[in-house]
C-alpha cells in the first residue's frame, strides 16, 4: 500500500501492467539469457529477440519489486529472477507463463461477469471451460502441467515432512497431474504402491512416472469409479470446483474409500486474516474458472455432506494444509472435534 490514497489507487487500477512485464519477460527467456555474469539490456534484447528500450523499461519496473536488479548500468539476477531460469531446481517460470497465457489472461479480462454472477468468466471465454480447452490446446496444456509441477515444488518437501505416508499400502491421487506429489510420497512410504489418477491427455503426459509401484490411471473423476486405496490425496483439487461439483467428487471418493481410509486433501486454507495474503489472490483465479479457496470450517462442513468426517487439518510450513477426513461410521456422530495441528 502506497503512503496516500490517490497513490494507492492509482498503484491498484493499473496493477496489471506489472504481471504483463513478468509474463512477458518470462515467455522471452530473459532470466535465462543471464547467468552469474552482469549483463547489459542490449546483451539481454540481443539474446531474447526484444527491443533494448522496450526491454529495458519492462526491467526497471520489474527490479522495483524485486525481480532483477540494475547494479553499475548492468542487469543482475535476485532470488526472485533467478526462480524464472528454466534451469532452477524449484523453477516458477512455467508457473508465471501459465498466469499469463492468452486464453487465461482473457478470461481475467472477464472478471466483472463473474463477480455480477458468482458465474465463471473462463467459460465465457474458453471453450469447454477451463478442463475442456486445455484438454484441446496441447501447448497451453503443456505449461498448465508444467506449471502444476513447479508450483508443487515448493509444497512437497513440507507436505512429506508433515505426515507419516508409510501407515498406507495404496496410495492415489486423484488430479494427481504428472504424478510429482505422488512420486515424493512414495519415495519417503517405500512399502506402498501408488495409483495417479487424472483426465487421459495429462495421463499421457505422465507416461514415464509409471513402474511397478505406480500405475496410472486415466480418467473423470465425475462420471468414473476411482480406484480403490488406503489413502486419497486431493492437492489443490477441490479449489477448483464449487460446493456442488467438490461434493461429487468427495462422495466418488468416499464410495471407493474402506472404512479405514484417508482422505487428504492438500489446499491453502484461507486464513482469518485480513491482509493480502497468496489465498486470497489465489480464490480470485479460482473465482474466475468456478471454483474457490475454502476455510477449514468450509471443507468440515464439505466432508460432513459427503460421507466424511474431518479429523485433523496439518500446516506443513509450505503454504499449504493437510486437511485430512475419515468416513463416517455408522455409529459416529456427524461432526466430531477437528484438532489443528
Ligand atoms: C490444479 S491441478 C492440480 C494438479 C496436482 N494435484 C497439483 O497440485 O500439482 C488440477 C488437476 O485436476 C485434473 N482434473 C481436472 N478435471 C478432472 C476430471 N474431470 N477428472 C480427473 N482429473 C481432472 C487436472 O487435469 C489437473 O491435473
């Protein structure tokens, strides 16, 4: 926030020019065109095919919020630049692409009619909504997944750390995506066997994950029975869906689910706080396809609807929660205590 009110707003109306320059310079390589060496625009423009001035213009505005940093007339990486190289072991460059891309972009271009609506602009703007457009634009599909692995990166090691996967013998993922979580789980629960499950074009994608402990399986979560297992990892799934859709999808799972099964959905929970927050952004991009961040309260009373009970909710310290569910027995009450860990 800016120190006056006119700043401020003039800082939010024309916010979006920010991003612009990020997506932009990360479609056009420029992090990857510097390495240690400091580097003049002119260098980098010649290296991305860009215009130096232009160049140059979109980098100042990015080194004022910390991306890229100018030192004696020489452009030098930060942390934060140094996350666009495709190259880095935790890369977001594909993460930022994926925010940036046309079709994505014009759906945000949309907002207004979602927020008059409560309905999804991308299906205004996307054919088949989000899942059916991707599923017909293979590029864009690319970067979706790609940017589904990089994001996950940097949840993983503490989604790991913060439960003991090893109690399971069948493990799915349900929207598992290119199987990254699914592949770190197993590594850490060696006994267990792993099943991915995930609409065919992504399945497809994720063809070499596959081994004698991890089987794939394409499919819709919506109208195909799930596989059977001992625990169900939903990881940033049921954000995308409202209340209706996220119910179909929970009852799926408890159908499939035995009595002893967990359920684990993987989300960052929208928080009580009132400052800007990653969450809060993210249930923005999620009003945008139909779907939602959700508080814990939220999921409870999701999982009392669909058979499940709330056990446990876990912060692993990596921007995301464990929320994780039982079925319901008959002879258990509705609504037990959930402890928050
Ligand atoms: C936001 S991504 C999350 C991917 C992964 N779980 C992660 O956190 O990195 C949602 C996933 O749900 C999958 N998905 C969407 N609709 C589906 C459907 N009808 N059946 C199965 N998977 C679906 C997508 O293909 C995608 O991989």
């Amino acid at each position: 926030m800016a120190d006056n009110p006119v700043e401020t707003l003039l800082q939010l109306a024309a916010g979006h020019y920010l991003p612009r320059c990020l997506h932009a310079v990360a479609n056009l390589g420029v992090a990857d065109a510097l390495d240690n060496t400091p580097q003049p625009v002119s260098a980098l423009a010649q290296a991305t095919g860009s215009d130096p001035a232009a160049l140059d213009r979109a980098l100042r505005i990015l080194s004022a919020n910390g991306v890229f940093e100018f030192r004696g007339g020489c452009v030098v990486h930060t942390p934060e630049s140094l996350m666009l190289r495709s190259d880095h072991p935790q890369s977001m460059r594909s993460l930022v692409r994926m925010f940036g891309l046309p079709a994505f972009w014009a759906s945000v271009g949309q907002l207004e009619y979602s927020i008059r609506s409560g309905q999804p602009c991308a299906d205004k703007v996307l054919p088949g909504g989000i899942w059916g457009y991707l599923a017909a634009h293979p590029d864009d599909s690319r970067i979706f997944d790609e940017a589904m692995t990089s994001k996950a990166h940097g949840q993983i090691q503490g989604v790991i750390t913060a439960y003991d996967f090893s109690i399971f013998s069948t493990i799915v993922d349900v929207g598992g995506g290119r199987g990254h979580l699914l592949q770190s789980v197993l590594s850490e629960a060696q006994q267990a066997s792993g099943i991915l499950f995930d609409q065919s074009h992504v399945i497809e994608q994720a063809a070499g994950m596959a081994s004698d402990r991890l089987r794939l399986q394409p499919g819709d979560f919506f109208n195909d029975v799930l596989p059977a297992g001992d625990a169900y990892l939903l990881m940033e799934v049921i954000h995308d869906w409202d209340d209706t859709a996220s119910k179909t999808i929970l009852t799926s799972v408890r159908r499939a689910a035995h009595e002893h099964s967990k359920v684990l959905l993987i989300e960052a929970i929208l928080p009580d706080d009132p400052g800007p927050n990653w969450p809060r952004t993210l249930d923005i991009a999620m009003l945008a396809i139909g779907g939602r961040q959700r508080t814990l309260p939220d999921y409870s009373q999701l999982f009392s609807q669909c058979g499940l009970a709330m056990t446990r909710a876990i912060d692993t310290g990596a921007g995301v929660s464990i929320v994780e569910a039982s079925p319901i027995q008959a002879d258990q009450p509705p609504n037990g205590a959930v402890a928050r860990l």
